[in-house]
C-alpha cells in the first residue's frame, strides 16, 4: 500500500485529484497539505511513500519543497503534476 501526501491548494484540482487517488488500488492518500509549510510539518509524522504536488503552487513554493525534501527525505518520491494546454 502506497501512502501518498497530496499538496494542493483547497479547489477543483484538489477535489478531482483526491477522487482520483481514492479509486486506485495500492493507493492510501494519508494527508493534504495547502501549501509547502505545511507539507513540511506533516511529512515528518505522516512518513509517505510519495509527494504528489499540484503545479497551481507557486512555482518558489514548489521549489523550496523539493529543496526541503532533498536535505530532509532524500528517500521521499515527489511528483509535481503539470499543467498543459
């Protein structure tokens, strides 16, 4: 079982994608943050399998996640999702 963080600003794109993550196998969404601080403060005491990131963030914000996972859970898979036209 896959346990899964999703960061993502409260809205469309967080409801879509905590429906979705819901209906797939393997897969336990166990927290979601609205923002880097928090993510930071949960990732810690939730211990995920995986960071899934919405690209509606600010794109400092996301960068200063990554940067925060790579000094404090090299391990920690990050997805950041992408926006396409």
């Amino acid at each position: 079982m896959k346990r899964v963080c999703l960061v993502s600003q409260p809205g469309l794109i967080q409801q879509a994608t905590r429906a979705v993550l819901a209906s797939l196998p393997g897969v336990t969404l166990v927290a979601t943050a609205s923002g880097a601080l928090s993510a930071t403060a949960l990732v810690p005491e939730i211990q995920p399998d995986l960071l899934l990131i919405d690209a509606n963030l600010p794109d400092e914000e996301i960068e200063a996640l990554l940067a925060w996972v790579r000094a404090h859970r090299p391990e920690l898979l990050c997805i950041v999702m992408t926006q396409t036209s």
